[in-house]
C-alpha cells in the first residue's frame, strides 16, 4: 500500500467530506448535507466515525430558535487527508506513467 494511504477517509462519504472541509475553517452541516447529496442520518454517522477517529471536531450554535452545527478538521484529521491526497497523486502519476 502507498505511503500515507489512510483506508479510513478513503471511504467515498468520508472522502467527500474530508475534501470539503480541508480548504475551509468550519463547514455548516446543512452545507456538507446538500453538497454531497447524502440524508441527516448517513452523513451524521459518516461526521461521528471521524470525530470518533480524531479527525473532526463539532460545534453547536444556537441563535434564538435557529440551530446550527458546524464542522472543521482537526491538525491530525489536515494531516491525515494531506497524507492520502498526496497519496492517491503518486498512485495516479504512477498509472499515467506506465500508459
């Protein structure tokens, strides 16, 4: 396996996220949700496995009656994607090579 290859976010939900919130401070839910195209409940379980994994963190806000929940990487979640960008960018230099 390539060095840096992280089998965990290379998960296609996991991916799509990890993706989304690497150029970004915090992402609102509702934003990821409609981006990718996923439900309430699939994208949730996909943000808890990497909150359980140490690579986001949550923050809930609540302004009157309106909530909202934002999402960001951690260091260790940047790095880790950082680590399986470039990984997946060798992989695919290497195949563009051999053609």
């Amino acid at each position: 396996m390539e060095e840096g290859f992280d089998e965990f976010i290379h998960v296609p939900a996991r991916l799509s996220i990890v993706a989304l919130l690497a150029p970004a401070e915090w992402v609102e839910f509702r934003f990821l949700r409609e981006t990718i195209g996923t439900s309430d409940s699939a994208l949730s379980k996909q943000i808890t496995a990497l909150q359980d994994a140490g690579y986001v963190t949550i923050r809930k806000e609540r302004s009157g009656t309106a909530r909202r929940t934002l999402i960001r990487l951690t260091d260790q979640g940047r790095t880790a994607f950082a680590a399986h960008a470039a990984a997946l960018e060798r992989i695919v230099a290497a195949a563009r090579s051999h053609t």
